[in-house]
C-alpha cells in the first residue's frame, strides 16, 4: 500500500489520456477474466472492484457493498445477460473514475492506494505524462 495526493485532474488526466485508460482497462479485464471467456460473472465482477477500487470489506456494512455491487450490475450489464463484458467493463469503469473525480474535487487529498488500484494507476500516470 502507498499513500498518494489525488484530485479531481489526477483522475480526469488519465480518463481524457483514451489510449492509457483504454490499455488500463483491457489489462485489468483480462486480470479479472480468469477464465478467460470475455465475460465477467458477479462474483468476478464484485471480487474485481474491491481490488481495483480499494475498497475495503468491512464485515458491518457488507450487505450494503453487496446491494451496491447488484445495482451497479444490473446497471452495466445492457444486454441482461447476467455477464459484463469488456464493452460493459469499460464503460462501467470510466463512470465510476469519473463519479471519483467530480467526489475528490478540486482540492488534494491524501489517500492510501493498493498498488494494482485504478486510483494509483492514476497516480502513476500524473508523475509520467503529467496533466493534460
């Protein structure tokens, strides 16, 4: 674990970068996909945005993850065919970098980052390419 200073442009910076967060998301689908199917199940899905998000599972509100987790599910899976794929996966993630940009705003925070999470991998981005 790192602890890392984000904002809102840290995050923007390497969603507006299309062929980095693109790369991005195709590895970490490809990390998630273990079966390699192209398709990802809820338990994939669920287990996957634990660890690209940070999240922590804290055992007192792991009904309320859960329920999350099944609203944004039947959210991004368009075609209800009870599987995210890549399509979906993309387009989930880039909702969900963004909804964490417009949430961190402007000001730095300094925050403790798993090393494969999407935030660090936003972080990582800003000290290579610097802001765009």
């Amino acid at each position: 674990m790192s602890v890392a200073m984000v904002n809102s442009s840290t995050v923007m910076g390497f969603i507006q970068d299309t062929k980095n967060f693109n790369n991005c998301i195709n590895e970490c689908f490809e990390m998630l996909d273990i079966d390699g199917n192209g398709m990802l199940s809820r338990e994939l899905l669920y287990g996957g945005l634990q660890k690209l998000l940070s999240l922590e599972n804290n055992t007192n509100q792991e009904e309320e993850i859960n329920n999350l987790y099944e609203v944004i599910f039947k959210r991004f899976d368009k075609d209800e065919k009870g599987f995210i794929d890549r399509m979906e996966f993309e387009s989930l993630i880039r909702e969900l970098m963004l909804a964490m940009a417009r949430g961190i705003g402007d000001l730095p925070v300094l925050v403790a980052l798993e090393e494969h999470s999407l935030l660090m991998k936003a972080v990582q981005h800003e000290d290579t390419y610097g802001r765009l």
